[in-house]
C-alpha cells in the first residue's frame, strides 16, 4: 500500500478527513474485494414476490393506514446533470463539422414534440439565432445564453407537456408524491438530493411550483434539500495505485457515488420512506397505476413491519414463539437462523428482525441495462437477496456470467424502507452495510488516466444486511430517461 507523506497527512488532517478510511480505501486499489458471489437469480416463487388480487387489495389498505398517521416520505435522488441526457448534441455543438449525424437529424426533426419546444423558440428568438440552422437550434438548446440545458440538472429539464403547459422531472415527482405519501389535505414530506451548484436552483422551482400545486393537489408540501457531503469523497489513484496527485501536490478526492447518500437518507430520520431516481417518472396524467403500485409495495411494507415488530416484541417479552420468528423470517425475508434450540438461536432471530426493511418493486427484464435481484452468499450478510450490478459479477467466470445472463427481473430503483426499529427510534444505517461492495473504476482528471472508488451502491450494498423483498410490479410503471431520446416514447407524451 503506498505510504502517504507528512504533508499528506497534515492536510488531510486539517481537512477534517479520516485517515483510517483513507487507509482502507487506498488498500482496496491494490487488494480488492472478491466480486459477488451469485447462487441464482430471483426469480417469480423463489424471492421475487407475484401478488394476488388479495394481497394487493390488503397492500392498499395498509397503504391508506399509515398515509393517514403521517408515516410517509419520498427520497430522490436528483444530483444528475442533464448533459447526459444531450450527449450528441453536445457532439455536434463541440465538433468543426457542419453536418449534422443521425441523432442530431432526429432531434430537429421531432423538436416540437418536446415539451421544452416552445421555451427552445423563445430562446432561438431571444438570442437572434437561426430556427432554421441545425447547429444555432443546438446552441440555443445548450448553452447558457439559451436554455443552458448542458449545465441544467435533469430534474429541471422540461419532461411533460401538461394540460396546464410544461412540466419538469421536479413538477413530476411532486405530483406523484402528492398522491403516494399522503393523503388529501395532508403534509406531504419530500427530500431532494441536488448538486450544491443547483441548490438554489431548486429552491427557485419550489418557490415557482408550490403556490400552484397546493391548492390543485390538496396536499402541503414540505420540501428538504441536501448535498452529497464532501466527507463521504473517496481517494483516487493512478494507474499504479499510487495517490493521484493535483499540481499542487495534494491528493484528489472524487464524489464516493450514489452510495454516498446513505448519510442523507439517514440523516432524514424518516419512518417509511419512498426511493425513487429523479429521471423515472411519468406524466402526472398517465401515472395512475404507477400511484396505484407505489401505494401498494408502501402498504405491504407497512403491513409486514407490524408483524415484524409484533414478534420482536414477544419475543423479548420471553413470551414469543422463536419458531414462529424463524419461519417468519426465513418465508419472508429468506434469512435463515441456525444452530440448535437455544439462547443463541434467539438471539440470531431478535438479530434478524431488528434490521431496515426495504420492500423493491422488480420489473420483467426487457433488456434494459443495470442490475437485478440475485440470491447471493457473502461474508456480510450470508446467502441473501441483493440487487447486484454488473459491475460487481466476474464476467471471466463462465459459471457467473451464466447465472447473470439467466436473470429475469430488472432493478427500476423503486422501493420503500422502514427506517425504524421495534423501538421506534431511527435505525443507525452504516450499520447495515457490507464495506466490500465497492465499485473501482476507470476515470480520467485533466486528461490523465485514474481509478476511483466508489461505495457501496445506496440500493446494492449499502443495503447489503436490510431485511429484502422484491415484488413484481407492471413493466409500465418504468420509464426513465436517459437521453433525450427517451421523451420521444409514448409514454411521455401527452
């Protein structure tokens, strides 16, 4: 491991950093952790829940219950700029050649289409550029004289077109919080995680968006904002594992990930809590069965806790059956307690059912890129349900790379967790997390050559020891957008 100098080890220190974290992330470059270790995918009957009538009827009901006591709330994560979104654009505006490609034709092409069509015309107008010259249009849609959309984060991007006019990813997130979160006339809690150079940005929505949406919707919101903190920054390093050096001399830190955010899901200190990204939402007119799922996996949360609770208390009241909370947690969560009879056979089963519990909603793979649920054996958390990225399985492994391939669900992130223990206190997260989930990574920085780390994934292992259930939810209720393409779909359009 390479040794950090006196000069390191005095700035990091006046940084406030940790050098033992340090330490270890910098161990890991030259050691990493062994990847994932996958039994099989989870599947309809074995770890992938396919509700009935029944159930989601029962889901429904739970739902309405703790809407009523105030017990929701919506985390998105919302820090993404969309210059992802525009990345032919951005090809074109940055290229000498006049011709426009395949994407950019598209995009001309379809251009009023967009629910940011009209605001594009406005600025084309403003900026004395030509409607008719593809690469005026581009500028005008990109930089900062026109609609800046190559700095703008994703979620104040133009999505929908409305009955009312344009609405942004935000607007949208509002809406179906409004209606998954609380009930009418009740106070709606959502939490946005944003880049700290939007954050103002976001409020100026907010102070745009509620004086509208409150009346409409019936609902008050009470809106938080937070940025991923610098602390939670990993190291990186050169292609040797040797600390990446600034001109300065001092070490470059990069954002640690979405995984990061745990910090801020914690520090929310939330009940039942909604996750969903910012780019994966509908319009508010097409999203009612979307509501309608979001609803029932926060009931069937809500439903399960109390069941949870209930044998947790029993069970330290020395009036519980332990083979009741073995069963129950081995049916439901598919954890197992083990060894004989006994106090430390208790012991485990009071272990297992004071964990957070997160209810995944699961689609059927269609072919999308990301992760999926997996059944997997890991020293942190044992033969367990985890959502596992790509990243994280040895391809070069023919035994692994078949169990990916044979995958029939895909991870949307949406899902709700139980943020509380049986004591009603705020369950301490770090706690639950399984350190080897990292992610390494080629980067680059002034144009040279790096690794970086990220942390474990907020929905992978970062959640590594939470109690897991994956239910099947219609292939519908995911749309996300990842380029601008995307809005092109049916089901973003009015």
């Amino acid at each position: 491991m390479p040794d950090l100098t006196g000069q390191d080890l005095d700035r990091l220190w006046a940084e406030g950093r940790d050098l033992t974290e340090i330490e270890d992330q910098l161990r890991l470059f030259s050691d990493p952790p062994p990847p994932a270790r996958l039994l099989r995918p989870c599947t309809a009957g074995d770890g992938v829940r396919v509700l009935t009538e029944v159930e989601q009827e029962a889901a429904l009901a739970d739902w309405e219950e703790a809407a009523a006591a105030g017990r929701f709330s919506k985390f998105v994560p919302a820090s993404g700029a969309a210059s992802r979104m525009f990345q032919a654009l951005l090809a074109f505006s940055r290229a000498l050649e006049s011709e426009p490609g395949p994407d950019v034709v598209r995009f001309l092409q379809n251009r009023e289409l967009f629910a940011f069509s009209a605001a594009l015309t406005e600025a084309l107008a403003r900026t004395g550029l030509s409607a008719d010259e593809p690469r005026s249009v581009v500028t005008a849609l990109l930089s900062p004289e026109g609609l800046g959309y190559e700095e703008t984060p994703k979620g104040l991007v133009l999505f929908h077109l409305g009955p009312d006019g344009p609405r942004t990813a935000f607007e949208e997130h509002l809406i179906e919080g409004a209606r998954t979160v609380c009930l009418a006339g009740g106070r709606c809690r959502i939490h946005f995680t944003v880049g700290a150079e939007n954050e103002a940005d976001f409020r100026r929505a907010a102070a745009n968006a509620l004086p509208v949406l409150e009346p409409k919707l019936g609902v008050k919101f009470d809106l938080g904002f937070s940025i991923q903190h610098p602390s939670t920054d990993t190291v990186a390093v050169d292609l040797e594992n040797q600390p990446f050096r600034l001109e300065d001399g001092s070490i470059l830190f990069r954002p640690g990930g979405h995984g990061a955010l745990l910090k801020n899901l914690e520090a929310l200190r939330g009940d039942l809590v909604f996750v969903k990204n910012i780019d994966n939402v509908l319009p508010a007119e097409r999203s009612q069965n979307v509501v309608r799922w979001k609803r029932i996996l926060g009931g069937l949360l809500a439903g399960l806790q109390k069941q949870v609770f209930a044998l947790f208390n029993s069970l330290t009241a020395g009036r519980g059956d332990l083979d009741e909370a073995v069963d129950f947690v081995r049916a439901v969560f598919g954890t197992r307690v083990s060894g004989p009879d006994g106090a430390d056979r208790r012991k485990q089963a009071l272990e297992l059912l004071a964990r957070p519990i997160r209810v995944c909603g699961v689609v059927r793979n269609e072919g999308e890129p990301g992760g999926g649920p997996f059944w997997v054996d890991s020293p942190a958390a044992g033969e367990s349900r985890q959502i596992v990225e790509s990243s994280q399985v040895d391809a070069k492994d023919p035994a692994q790379s078949s169990v990916w391939k044979s995958s029939t669900h895909f991870n949307p992130v949406d899902l709700v967790c139980g943020l509380r223990g049986p004591d009603g206190r705020p369950f301490s997260l770090s706690g639950f997390v399984d350190p080897d989930a990292v992610f390494i990574s080629r980067k680059s920085h002034a144009g040279r050559e790096l690794k970086a780390l990220e942390r474990p994934g907020l929905w992978n292992g970062a959640m590594a020891r939470w109690n897991t259930v994956f239910v099947e939810v219609p292939l519908e209720t995911f749309a996300p957008v990842k380029t601008v393409f995307d809005l092109l779909r049916p089901e973003h359009q009015p």
